[in-house]
C-alpha cells in the first residue's frame, strides 16, 4: 500500500493512516505551513537534530511539551470578556475555522520549564550594530505574519487546546499565542530563517526577535537593501508570510519594539506617547496607600521597558519586583512601603526631568589626559575650576553649594563643564581611572598596536603576501562579476563553495584553488571573522576537485 508523503490518490493517508488521500484528512496538520520541501533545501548544512525537529515539525505537527498524565479533562468555563462580546469570539472562530486552524483548563500548567524556557536578543543588540555601521547607518525592518499560526500542531496534542463555544467543541491544530512553549518553537524556527540568511545569502548585521527582523548596514552600502530583499524573497519561496504594512525600507530613523531608533543623532529615544503613559501611571500609585498585584505588575513591566533608554532606572526596580514575590492573585493588594516611595520618586525625578534619549557611546574608553579636560574644587572659602584643551572657568561657591560636602563640590565643576562643552564631549566614554582605560584600546597603547601590526604582516614571506594580495583580488573580482548584490567578507561557505567552482572550471590545479582558499581563510581569521573555509563541506570539495583533476590529468593516461 503506498505511504508517499506526496501522494494525493486513495492509498494510505500519511496522517492517520486511512485509505484515503492524505490532503482531505482532517487530521493533517494545518495552518498555511511553508514548504517543508524548500525549507529542508535550505537547512541541508544546518545543525542536524534541529533540521530534523523543524522538517518533521513542518510534515508531522510539532509537539506542545505538554504532559498529559497532569492534564485533567473537563470543561472549563469561558472568561466573563468573552460572554460580555460573543460577536466579536463568534467572528474570531468562523474566521479561524475558514482557515482550517479551528477544529469542530489550560495546557501550560503541564508544559515542562524546558519546553518554555527561550532566550532573546534585545534592543541593545540593535543598537551595536548601529554602532558598528556607524553615523547615518541604515535600517529596514520586516515582520512575520500570523508567526506562530504557520507551525502546525501534532494530531496526538490536538486534545490539549480543545475549547467549547455556544454549545459545540472545537481544537486548535495551529500554534495558538499564550501558550508556553510557542515562544520556543517559534523562535527555533526564526534562528533557522537567520541562518539561512547568513549562511545562504552573505548577509550580516542582523538582528531578530521572533517575528521581527532587523537589518543594518553603512549609509553608503546597499547591503540593508540587499538584505530586506533576500529576506522577502526567501519568505516568498519557502511560503512565510510577510506583514508588509509594517514592513520599513532602508532609513536612519526606526521604531524597534517601541524605541526609537535615530543614527543621524545616534541616538535611542523614548516616544513622547511612552513618557506620558509611564508618569500617568506613576502619578496614579503615588496617590494610593496600596495597590493590586495586576497594578504593581502592569507598572514594573513599564518601567521595565524604559530602562532600555532610561539606563540607571534599573537600579531603581528591585525593591519594587520584591514586592510582587509569593503572590499570584492579580487582586491582592500590596502595601507600597517607605523603600518602594523612595524608588517611584527615583522614577518621577527620571520622567520629569529626563529629555527621553540615550546617547551612542563610543566603545573605546579615553583618560582625562586624552580629553585634555581637567577640574578641581577647594574647601569653604574656595572656589572650582576646569580646563579643557585651550579653554577654561574658574569661580567661587555660590552660596547654596558652599556648605555642601566637598564630595559635591567636586563633581560641581564637572556638571559645569559638561554644561559648556557638552557638544564636544557627545558620545564619548570618559574615565579617570587609570585601570578602566588600561582594559580598554586607547592612545597609550597606539605604539604597541603599531608594532602588533608589523609583526602580524612579517610572518608571511614577501612572495606568501603579493600571491595572497592576487588571489583575494581574484575573489573580489569574482564577487563582483556573479554576485554583487553580496558582501564578499565575511563570506560564506555558499560563497566560496561556488568560487571553488568557478576555479574548476577555469581549469585552475588543485594546488592553486587550495592556496586561493589558504588567502581567505587568512583574511577571515586576521579580522576575527568566523571561517567558513573549515566547514566539512569546503574540505569536501577541495576533496573533489583533486579527485576529478587527478582523473583528467593526460600525464596519467
């Protein structure tokens, strides 16, 4: 009896094992899937138990994680928002039916923290690489649609998202939000779509967070371009879905999960609507005497969110999360302490007086000696003082920090003269700590730097370094020919295996491809670049190449 997965013709259906043909089962997996054929194409060199666990997931349904010993079945009553606005449940239901998602006490609880634990970039990581593409670097933006509907459910978890609706029973058979696991199974295969990019594609500098991609490149490159359409071309042929109202074409001003991002100013800012929002909210507890679990929660995850540009709030958060530890009613009230006052007028001091914005800092951090800005403070009957460069102030106390610590008055000349050179100070990481700068790459090391050089440059031979200029010139040439809408370094293993290919058939020895690949390999590990050129399949056909040259070579005829 034929079991061909592709088979359309009454034989044996692949999901249930009936006589009948396998896309009219109604226990197929469903969801407007993308083709597990191109996909499986695609991860050929990927990780093998992930290409498997994803390939599989895509034909036979992934699995929840759930542990159905713990699950005790019953029917749960539907929530007092659902029985307050049927129509809009009604509509969400049939929508989801049509789809084929829907069929005719929550599954969480017996999911495993395994199964749900996942791991996610963050705005941060975004924001170095704006840095690392410099001032004016571009940004474009692409969403997922629907993400984690397109992961299919396995039949035999079916039972686990059952739901009753006026009067009849229905499953979902596609990965529904608010489930434990969805994250992870989602985010597995989001790292796939990453890999096929950077592995496939040439594509650097990007950024992802479950549905959401992010790519960056220089305000002179067409690389941002380059990347957003692989990216849509590679969701059109393997059939994912794209939100394309929330697509963003190359630009130096994007919002990412609420901040926004600005490489003109180089700058991440707080949008005017999240400043007004986060001080409602602070205004509203302040008044209270005690507030609710959902509440106190609600202002945490907040206040939370604008530490990603409100960098020393988080400081200010702990004592508030303690709170909320051992509770799990979201209507218990929580008595707001003397210490959580302390830190919510933290918090008013940061959203009344902060202008909303987090500036770039360079990496490299630079001394005193190096900014040429000096300042210095004298007791009760003395005054302060800075230099910077040819500039200067000096001026006695004024009268309301004269009885202030010297500790104040030290920093005083130094508020000051951030206030007057502010403009040439932007963006720099300044320290008077010797031990600081010394962990960090700044002028005093420029002479070693220069010698490190040299040395790196003398351990090849003259002749070693005028033939590996020629070959690296050679690939570039390449590139450009076949492949131009690519970056060459760092290149991939896709890359070069094709390179070897264009060598072959140029009817360049066995010994001449090698040395080219010798070239890139030394250029990827000079710059601490990953090195494709030690992939199993670059060995291999290197392996081929002198395989077949040895079998056409007429001296062995």
């Amino acid at each position: 009896m034929c079991g061909s997965k592709a088979c359309k013709l009454k034989h044996q259906c692949v999901h249930c094992g009936q006589k009948h043909a396998s896309d009219i089962c109604n226990k197929r997996p469903t969801g407007g899937k993308p083709s597990n054929s191109m996909l499986s194409k695609y991860l050929e060199l990927y990780d093998p138990e992930l290409r498997e666990f994803l390939t599989n997931g895509f034909t036979k349904g992934f699995k929840l994680g759930a542990n159905g010993e713990n699950i005790s079945f019953l029917t749960c009553k539907n929530h007092q928002s659902a029985l307050d606005k049927p129509e809009i449940v009604t509509e969400k239901i049939e929508k989801e039916i049509k789809k084929g998602r829907y069929k005719g006490n929550s599954v969480n609880s017996s999911i495993p923290a395994e199964y749900t634990s996942v791991s996610y970039e963050n705005i941060e990581n975004v924001i170095h690489l704006v840095e690392s593409q410099g001032h004016k670097a571009l940004m474009a933006h692409a969403d997922v649609e629907n993400a984690f509907r397109l992961l299919p459910i396995n039949l035999e978890d079916y039972h686990f998202l059952g739901f009753t609706w006026n009067g009849k029973f229905y499953y979902d058979t596609c990965l529904p939000m608010g489930l434990s696991s969805s994250c992870q199974l989602f985010e597995k295969f989001s790292t796939a779509l990453h890999w096929i990019l950077t592995s496939s594609f040439g594509i650097s500098n990007i950024f992802h967070l479950l549905d959401d991609f992010v790519f960056v490149s220089k305000t002179c490159s067409k690389g941002c371009d380059y990347a957003l359409h692989f990216f849509l071309k590679l969701c059109k042929t393997i059939g994912v879905p794209i939100k394309h109202e929330k697509t963003r074409f190359p630009t130096t001003v994007l919002t990412i999960y609420g901040i926004e991002i600005d490489s003109n100013e180089m700058i991440a800012r707080l949008p005017s609507d999240k400043i007004e929002k986060i001080y409602d909210m602070l205004v509203s507890v302040k008044r209270r005497r005690s507030v609710t679990l959902r509440d106190l929660q609600s202002l945490i995850g907040l206040l939370n969110f604008a530490c990603s540009v409100i960098i020393p709030g988080r400081a200010f958060l702990r004592r508030l999360i303690n709170l909320t530890l051992g509770h799990t009613n979201p209507q218990f009230r929580i008595t707001l302490n003397a210490e959580a006052r302390a830190d919510l007028r933290a918090w008013f001091e940061f959203i009344e007086h902060f202008n909303g914005k987090l500036c770039f800092l360079f990496d490299n951090w630079v001394s005193s000696d190096t900014l040429r800005l000096y300042s210095d403070a004298a007791g009760v009957h003395g005054g302060f003082a800075a230099v910077f460069g040819n500039d200067w102030f000096t001026g006695s106390w004024p009268p309301e920090i004269e009885p202030e610590h010297i500790t104040v008055k030290e920093l005083f000349p130094i508020v000051l003269a951030v206030e007057i050179w502010g403009k040439c100070l932007e963006n720099q990481s300044a320290t008077d700590c010797s031990m600081v700068v010394s962990k960090t790459d700044n002028s005093s090391s420029a002479i070693f730097k220069s010698v490190v050089a040299k040395l790196f440059t003398a351990s090849l031979s003259d002749a070693t370094h005028k033939s590996y200029s020629r070959m690296i010139n050679s690939y570039l040439q390449f590139c450009e020919t076949y492949y131009a809408e690519c970056r060459p370094f760092p290149s991939s293993h896709i890359l070069l295996s094709h390179f070897i290919a264009n060598l072959f058939l140029r009817n360049y020895s066995p010994s001449t491809i090698a040395t080219h690949i010798s070239a890139l390999s030394f250029v990827h590990k000079s710059n601490s670049w990953p090195d494709p050129t030690d992939m199993f399949v670059i060995h291999k056909i290197l392996k081929g190449v002198q395989n077949l040259k040895r079998k056409n070579d007429p001296r062995l005829l």
